[in-house]
C-alpha cells in the first residue's frame, strides 16, 4: 500500500516541481527583459504595520473568502478582476490597474497574475487551539518562505490541523510564503511559540506521538508511527533538528527512499511523511 502512495507522490511532486519551474522561468525572463530595458528595481513599497500584501490569484481568492482576514484594498486588472469572485467581498474597496502598476509595489519578479491585495494579517493562534487536531506539523527553526509555503500547501492537502514553528527564526505571514501555499495559509492554524522544546512536550502531553524525522533515525517512518494522534517535526534545511528539539520528541524515524538520491528536500520531505501519517490515520480504526 505504501509503495502505491509513493508512486503517487513522485506524481504530486513531480507536478509541483513542473509549476514551480514554469514559475521560475516566468520570473527571471521578467527579470532578465527589465534589467535589459532598465526598468529593473531593487526596492519597493511596503504595506502599512500590521498589513500584508497578497499576490496570485490562489492566495488573493482564498483571503477574500475567509471570514477571519479583514481585507481592505484590492488592485487588479480587469481580466483579474472577472477570474475572482468578488460577490462575497463587496466590502473590499476595489481598484482597477494595469499589471505593471502592481510591478512597482512588488517588484518585477512577484508573479502576481494581476492582483493585489491589502489585508490585515491573521491573527496567531495558540497551541491550545491545536488539541482537536489529530495531525500536526512542527517546524524547528525553517527560515525559507517558500520552503514553508510549500509544506502549508502540502499540509492542507493531507488534512493537517495546524502548523506550529518558532517566533523566531521562521518566516511571518508575507505574500511570498502566501504566493507558494497557494491559498493553504487561509485554511489552517499557524501557531509560532517562543520555546519550541517545551511546546513539543506540551504536545507529548496531550498525547500525541511526537516524531522527528532525521536521516539518522533507528526506523523508517513507516514502521514508527503507531499513534491515533501524530506530530510530526521537521528540522531547517541543511541543519536538521536542534538538539533539544531530538531530546524531545517521542521518537525519531527516517525517510527510506528507493531510488538512488536518498535525501529530499525539506518541503517534500514533509509533503512524503505527510502522506504516510495520513496512510496511518486511514488505515487506523477510527475511534
């Protein structure tokens, strides 16, 4: 069974990878014909404290339909405009702009399909609001927005209740990291607290399995997870976990890869060991 879900996440990740790439290519040809035309900019507008500003058709939909981001302006194209929906929106002030208007807020290389979008950032939310949940994701110190957009999107997709990271060391609410989830940011809890070690044993506390994955591991993850209630915990790219993050979890499992590249990624590594604790929960009697 499990061998069949690879196979199905080498196509999921393969897909991604096809975006991402296409992506990629769109910024640095834009990149590339504005350096050449001198219209090139290395700095730009910010947004008001206490504000972000979302781009992508993805991100800027999901926000506008979620009843706890307060939204404020939104600038678009027309043929944007007529892709959203904007009916349950009509308190959002709307502007009508050409796309290389949005180019001077953002900068040339945001791939913002021709929206923009004022809004407040979300409020945080607290461990005690993840206890409902019966899978979570830890990350322990992962700096890279799109890293992190990347496993939000990945963690929505397997039905992750929140997702719980540093104050410090980790990326804040931005329309990059918004950009990548691809509207994920909009569907889950991200929790940050200041003590990752003691939020992890407030976790063992509650009963959950705490397992991080390091390449060092006594087991494959497969053969490790045997808990109705998972937390998962990934460590930054190229560190791995601190080491008070490893003294702390329940276990630590490895991701055994059958081909010949034995280490991925930390967002596919997350987006494969999320696929495997969601094989656990549906193979699991429900209780």
């Amino acid at each position: 069974m499990f061998e069949l879900g690879m196979k199905q996440v080498g196509k999921i990740n393969s897909a991604m990878s096809k975006q991402d790439t296409h992506y990629a290519t769109l910024r640095r040809k834009h990149r590339e014909n504005a350096k050449k035309n001198g219209t090139y900019e290395a700095s730009f507008d910010k947004p008001p404290d206490g504000r972000v500003w979302l781009y992508g058709l993805h991100a800027v939909g999901a926000a506008l339909n979620n009843p706890k981001r307060i939204s404020h302006t939104l600038w678009a194209s027309e043929n944007a405009i007529a892709k959203l929906n904007l009916s349950e929106a009509s308190d959002v002030k709307v502007v009508s702009i050409h796309p290389k208007e949005i180019d001077k807020k953002l900068g040339n290389e945001a791939v913002h399909q021709g929206v923009l979008l004022e809004a407040e950032i979300l409020a945080n939310q607290t461990l005690e609001d993840c206890w409902d949940d019966d899978l979570l994701l830890v990350l322990d110190q992962v700096t890279d927005p799109h890293n992190v957009g990347a496993m939000i999107r990945s963690a929505v997709a397997m039905g992750v209740g929140a997702i719980i990271t540093t104050a410090r060391h980790s990326p804040g609410e931005s329309g990059v990291l918004a950009k990548v989830a691809s509207g994920g940011l909009e569907h889950i809890k991200y929790v940050t607290v200041r003590n990752l070690a003691n939020a992890i044993q407030a976790i063992n506390e509650r009963g959950y399995q705490t397992i991080g994955l390091d390449s060092e591991g006594p087991k494959d993850l497969t053969e490790t997870i045997g808990a109705p209630k998972i937390a998962l915990v990934m460590g930054a790219e190229g560190k791995g976990l601190r080491q008070k993050s490893r003294e702390s979890v329940s276990h630590l499992a490895r991701l055994d890869m059958p081909g010949p590249i034995k280490s991925l990624n930390v967002s596919n590594a997350a987006a494969v060991a999320l696929f495997v604790a969601c094989n656990h929960r549906n193979a699991s009697p429900q209780p």
